[in-house]
C-alpha cells in the first residue's frame, strides 16, 4: 500500500491517509479481504505517529471500510457497504461541493463539469475492473 | 564512574605527555652527553622553563579546550556531579604533569648519578622543580577556569607567572619586619625553587605556605567549576 | 489528562536582566510525542537545560520522570535519554569505546540492546567518531541517549543539519522505538511540517511564555481561518479568540483560535456577507500564534 503524505497541506494527515486508502479502495487497488498494514508498520512506513493511524483505522471501522478481522488484523471490509444510501449521498455531496465551488471559481460551465466528472468516473471504474482482471 | 572519566582525560592528554617526555629527554640526554656544562647546570637549564611551559601545556586541554570544542557542554549531560568531572580533571591534570618528570628524573638519577653530582642531589633537583611546578599549575587553573579558548588560557598562565613576579620583586625590595616578611615571600611559588636547606625553619614556613595554598586552589577549583554555568552555549 | 513525564510551572530564567523564560506552564503526557516549537531565541533550548538540571531557574518548579531536576539532577539525567542541540561528541572515540563509556555512567545500560541499535543504524563499532556524516553522527546521539532504555526522551532540535531523507529516517526510528514503547518523548524544532505528523501534542512557545498547548489534531481542527469580503474597518470586539485580522485587496482575513457554530454565526453577522472559511497547515498556525495582531490592529493596512 502506498501513501503520500504532503505535510505543507492545509489537510490534516489523518484526513490525508483516509482519503488515499478510501482512493485506492474505490480504485481496485485494494480488494474486499485484503489485510493492510498493521498500525504499527503504517506509521513507520509513513514516520507517522501511531495515533494518527489509529484514528484513520478506527474511523474507516465506523465507517465499514475496514473491519479488524480476528488473528489476521485489519482487513478491507466484505460484501455490501451497510451504510444507508442517504449518507452515502451526503459525504459525496460534500467533497463534490468543493468542486463546484472550484469550477465556478474558474468559470468552467455546468455540461463540462458534468463531462468532467462522467470521465473520471469511468478512467476509476476502468482502473478497477482492471486490476480485478488481473487476479 | 570516575574511573570512565580518568580514561578519557588520560587519552586526551597522553600523547601531549608522551611528546613532552620525549622532548625533555632527549634534550637532557644531549646535554649530559656533550659535557660542556655541569650535569646539575643541565637538569636546571632544560628543566626549568618545562616548569614553566608544562603547566600550561596540558592545562589549556583540560577546560578550555573541551569548552571550544563544544565537548565539556556534552560531558555534563552526563548522570555525573560536576565534583567528578572536575576531581577526574584535576587527577589527570596532575598524573599528567608528574609522569614527565618521574621518568626523566629517574633516567637522569640511574644514568648520571654519582658521576658529578650524588643520586640524591639529582632527585631532590627533579623534586623541586616538580613541586615549583605544580603550584604554579594549581593558580594557572583556577585563574584560567572559565576561559572559552585555549589562547585565553595560556594569556591567564601568563599573566599568574608575571604576577608572582613582579611580586618576587617587590618582596625582596619591600624589607618588612623579618617574621611577616618571610610570610609574604613564602606564599610564591619561587619559593619552593629557593629553599635554603641550612635553615630547616624556613623550609617548614614554606612548606605550610604552600600546602595550604594548593589545598586552597584545589577546594576553590572544586566549588568554582560546580556553579559555572556550563550550559549555556 | 493521564500521568504527566514531564511537567513546568511558573518557570523564570534570566541571563542578567534579559529575561529568557516568563513563567512556562507545561504538562507533557506520558506516553505522547510532544513537539515543542518557538522560533530561534524564543527559549525552548533554556527550558531544556533546566529540566535535565543543567541550569538552575530563577523561579518555578519542575519534574521529569518523577524527578526534581532541581534537586536530584543525576537522578533526573539517569532516568531521561537526552540529544542536545548539534551535539558534540568526543571526536577522537571510537564508536564501540564512547558506548562503552557512556555505558558506565547509567546503571541500567543495555549492551545487548546497544548493539542491535548499532546494527540497526547502521554504524561502523570501530570508526572514530571524527570520520562520521552528520547524519550518523545524529544516528550515534540517538543510541547513546537510548541504550538504557529511559522512559522520558528529551530531543533538542535533533534533526538540525540534516538532510530530508536522514530526517525522515530519524523521525521514523523515533516512531518506531519509542512511541511504540511506550516512551514519552519531548522534542523541540523549529520545521513544522516535519513535526506535525509525528507530534500528538504541539506547544508554542513565544517569547518565554507557552501560548498554546494543544493536541495536534485539536489544534488543526480548532484553529481556522476566515475570508471575508469587506472594505472598512471592522468591530471584532464581539468575537472571541481572535488570533490575527488583517485587511489586503479588499477582504479581511481572520484566523480564530477556536471556530464553533457561534464564531461562525458572528463573524457572518459581522461581514454582512458570504465567508468562505479554510483549515490551515501548522507553519500557518504558527505564525498566527506568534506574529498575529490577536485583532487589536482593525484599521486597514
């Protein structure tokens, strides 16, 4: 698992390592059962403090991305996400909210922000299909 | 503990004391081999400035240099009071300053004793010189206990030798009543360097005189270095 | 709030008449990373030296691992594993003597532990410390104020002269060896961003006084910043925890110590307008702590 971390961001390093893992789940990188690193290899890995990434472990818990699997550690959540649809919508509604803020700021008009967001939608669907093909 | 900090202030001092014996020997041995001078007119032509120059030789590497380089700051971090680091010093300081003397008085006495001059008139020379010596040593550091740098320290030594000079001089012109006088005088060091063995009173005044004055110097020495305040950088 | 490793109250230190420490108040948790920042001068190396007892305070209490540095300093200096500023090591040691040496100073030396510190930092045991990089020189400090095994660490700006990648390796091991040990460690710096993803707790220090002490997390959530679109002068007297406001190209910009629902309500009431609010990085907090007006300057600049 790779994780950069940009310590000038006015993003805290725990939102930072949420985001990439949450990223590279979504992208295939990590597949349903896969263990990731314990915490304390992560925060080793990353010269992180370990509480950091025990709060992005404990909060990707709550949120049913990660489940401690007993005698193998932290594993990427099975089957179906359990969260109400209802949520879903109101935490990508947040993060598509700083995009329009964003395009509105540099005058990009609806139909190519529209146009924008199909094609990253599908070059991230299409990374994951990709990488479950090679399994 | 104090036995760690003896070996590190032996090995920073070994080989200025190794190049000192070498130097005071080899001259000594020129000297009593070309026969062109008295064997006691030699001891004391080559010896006496070492009581000079010695002190502040290896002086200067007991504080003042560790403070230049930064070290004494990282030798007192260390879970050791203050008193041992400066007992360490002050024996080392000492071994150091004694051994080129041991040896070259004894070579001197087990080569060219009893050729002019008895073994025992040689070794009481050496014994002088090395006890004229150390007082001057024990003034030198505590005048010199603060200085940052070496060059300051050696301008300390110089300025405690001209001290006892001038004090020398102004002594011997001064005529005092007898008795306070010879007080006045035993206190210098040059004293030790005049003794006048027919008169056992007088060896004894300045015997105690300069007893007391180095158990003083070491005592001050020892209080002093305790409450410099070594960290700030 | 757990046990403190470390805690300050009411400390004074004067060189003379210039005052260094004016009145520090500090608890270190036990087990935290604590990062201790100020800029050049601001003291943090002052209150180092007096808490391993290297100088004595003109006023104020303190204690580290238990220990009055005061009045029992070697206990303190046994019981906390210290790397000053650029520490100077005897150049003329070899690695293998200098840990021996310092081994006999501390009665709970762990040789066994040493040498796997050794191997693991990689460093040459026959290499005089005199050939040694700067970043193996940093390394060597490291060992010898870990090898017996203290509880507290003190790290003075350890990371000074290194380049990024010793840095980063630094502060790994520092991760690695003692937040996984459960040591506490006390480490002051003056490169925010390197401090910010190891500290759990952040002080600032500023000009001999502590103006904030905070969980790293906490601080980054609390601290925000906000853009408003207004000419004039402004009345802030009604907000609270005002850390700095500054007027440039026509909007103000103030950042608030603690931004909640209420802050939030105010200052929209104040600008009359829309306020765009942002988080900042630490570099950014700091200097609000620091350099900002704390709002006393509203006329426009």
């Amino acid at each position: 698992m790779f994780i950069r971390i940009e310590p000038s961001s006015s993003s805290p390093i725990y939102r930072q390592i949420m985001d990439q893992i949450r990223y590279q789940i979504a992208a295939g990188v990590l597949k349903p059962g896969d263990k990731v690193p314990s915490i304390r290899q992560l925060a080793g890995q990353l010269a992180v403090n370990q509480n950091t990434v025990l709060k992005v472990y404990n909060e990707l818990c709550r949120e049913r991305v990660l489940e401690v699997d007993r005698g193998n550690g932290t594993v990427v959540m099975q089957g179906n996400l359990t969260i109400p649809i209802d949520e879903r919508r109101k935490a990508v509604a947040a993060l598509l909210r700083e995009a329009v803020v964003q395009a509105i700021h540099l005058e990009v008009p609806p139909e190519q922000v529209h146009a924008l967001l199909e094609k990253e939608y599908q070059t991230i669907l299409a990374e994951k299909n990709r990488s479950s093909h090679h399994d | 503990m104090l036995k760690a900090l003896l070996w590190k202030e032996w090995h920073e001092q070994r080989w200025r004391v190794a190049l000192a014996t070498v130097w005071l020997l080899g001259m000594t041995a020129i000297g009593l081999k070309t026969r062109i001078l008295a064997d006691r007119a030699v001891v004391v032509m080559i010896w006496n400035p070492a009581v000079i120059l010695l002190p502040v030789f290896l002086g200067m590497g007991l504080f003042a240099r560790e403070r230049k380089e930064r070290t004494l700051s990282y030798l007192i971090v260390h879970p050791v009071s203050r008193g041992h680091i400066v007992t360490a010093k002050v024996i080392a300081g000492l071994l150091a300053y004694l051994t080129p003397f041991l040896i070259g008085g004894l070579t001197v006495c087990l080569t060219v004793g009893g050729r002019e001059r008895s073994v025992a008139d040689l070794a009481e020379g050496f014994a002088i010189m090395a006890a004229l010596g150390l007082v001057f040593f024990a003034w030198q550091l505590f005048a010199g206990l603060r200085c940052r740098r070496e060059e300051t320290y050696i301008l300390m030594s110089a300025i405690v030798l001209g001290c006892w000079a001038i004090h020398s001089v102004v002594v011997e012109g001064w005529r005092l009543t007898e008795r306070l006088g010879f007080w006045i005088w035993a206190s210098n060091p040059v004293a030790i360097g005049n003794l006048d063995w027919g008169k056992p009173h007088e060896v004894r005044t300045v015997v105690l005189v300069q007893s007391l004055i180095l158990a003083g110097l070491g005592l001050g020495l020892w209080f002093r270095f305790r409450r410099l305040p070594e960290g700030r950088s | 709030m757990t046990k403190a490793a470390i805690s300050i109250s009411n400390l004074h230190f004067a060189y003379g008449r210039h005052k260094v420490l004016d009145g520090v108040n500090l608890d270190v948790p036990e087990g935290s990373i604590f990062g201790f920042l100020g800029r050049n001068g601001a003291g943090k190396t002052t209150t180092i030296q007096v808490l391993l007892g290297l100088m004595d305070p003109q006023s104020g209490r303190c204690e580290v691992a238990g220990h009055d540095p005061q009045a029992d300093a070697i206990a303190v200096r046994r019981a906390v594993g210290y790397v000053a500023e650029d520490q100077r090591m005897y150049d003329w040691m070899r690695i293998e003597q200098i840990l021996q040496w310092t081994g006999s100073f501390y009665p709970t030396w762990d040789r066994a532990y040493a040498g796997q510190l050794l191997r693991r930092f990689d460093l040459p045991a026959r290499s005089k410390i005199a050939t040694l990089s700067k970043g193996q020189n940093t390394r060597l400090a490291l060992l010898l104020a870990l090898a017996h095994r203290p509880k507290t660490v003190i790290l003075d700006d350890p990371t000074l002269g290194l380049d990024p990648i010793a840095r980063k390796e630094f502060l790994r091991s520092v991760i690695t060896l003692l937040q996984a040990e459960g040591a506490t460690v006390f480490f002051s710096s003056h490169l925010l961003y390197e401090i910010e993803p190891v500290a759990d707790w952040i002080a600032i220090l500023d000009q001999g006084r502590i103006v904030k002490a905070a969980p790293t997390d906490e601080l980054r959530d609390a601290v925000r910043r906000f853009i408003l679109p207004r000419r004039d002068a402004m009345d802030l007297g009604r907000i609270p925890s005002v850390l700095d406001a500054v007027q440039r190209d026509g909007q103000w910009s103030v950042t608030l110590e603690s931004a909640t629902q209420d802050t939030r309500a105010a200052l929209t009431a104040v600008a009359g307008g829309d306020v765009q609010e942002m988080g900042l990085n630490l570099d950014e907090i700091f200097e609000a702590y620091v350099i900002g007006n704390r709002g006393r300057e509203v006329s426009p600049c």
